[in-house]
C-alpha cells in the first residue's frame, strides 16, 4: 500500500474551493481528464482519463466545505481518499491524502511517485480554474 499525503494553500475562499472540487458536472479544468459520468443518485462516478481509461468512485464522506472521500478503484489500483478543507487567513488549505494499493505485484514499486505526480498535476489545475 501506499499513502501519498499533499497540503496546499490557494488564496480563495473555502466555498469557492470547495465548489471547484467538488462538482462532477464541471471537470473541464481537469487537464487528464475526458469526461466524467455521475451515477443518478449522485454517490458514484467514473472518471476517464485523456486516453479513455475508466476508474469508479464512490463518495464515502461528504460535509461541505469541511470533508469529502471517496473509495476508488480501477484495473490497476483500489483504494481511498481524503480531502480536507480548512478556511485559514490566507485563504483555504487542502490537505489531501490517498491510501492505494496496487492489484498487480508489477506497479507496487511505481503506486506512490505515481500518485505524488498525480497531486501535483491536479493541484497545479486547481490553482489555475481558482483564478
């Protein structure tokens, strides 16, 4: 298993990020991202990267502007997500953390630098649709 933890501070309201994060209708900010499909009751989603792979979601947590989590999993990897939101006088940190565990022995030595770069990308995106 790896766990893959980044905190990020974005000059912005806690609403604000909290809404960007949190709307499954609005990805387009995402740049790995072609389209996401939102289950009819709003639980579940399945994300689809630029080169169509599929990986399903299923929210676990949900306290606005505070909490959001979800269980994840694809072909490659299951596992779980945090995401905190805190409203600080700079503006609001997030404080996200992922626990994954690889399904083929193959990408175990791979699943953590993976995820940092993941994070990295998503975050770098966030600040950008916060602007």
């Amino acid at each position: 298993m790896a766990t893959v933890n980044i905190k990020v501070t974005f000059q912005a309201e806690v609403a604000k990020v909290w809404e960007v994060v949190t709307d499954l209708t609005n990805y387009q900010w995402r740049s790995d991202l072609r389209k996401i499909e939102v289950s009819e009751d709003g639980k579940s989603f399945v994300e689809y990267s630029k080169d169509g792979f599929a990986t399903a979601f299923t929210i676990t947590a949900f306290e606005p502007q505070k909490r959001y989590e979800f269980d994840m999993e694809n072909q490659n990897m299951k596992g779980h997500w945090i995401g905190l939101f805190q409203e600080i006088p700079e503006g609001t940190e997030i404080d996200f953390t992922e626990d994954v565990t690889a399904k083929k022995a193959l990408m175990k030595p791979f699943v953590g630098a993976y995820l940092k770069k993941q994070q990295k990308l998503y975050t770098e995106d966030l600040r950008e649709a916060l602007k």
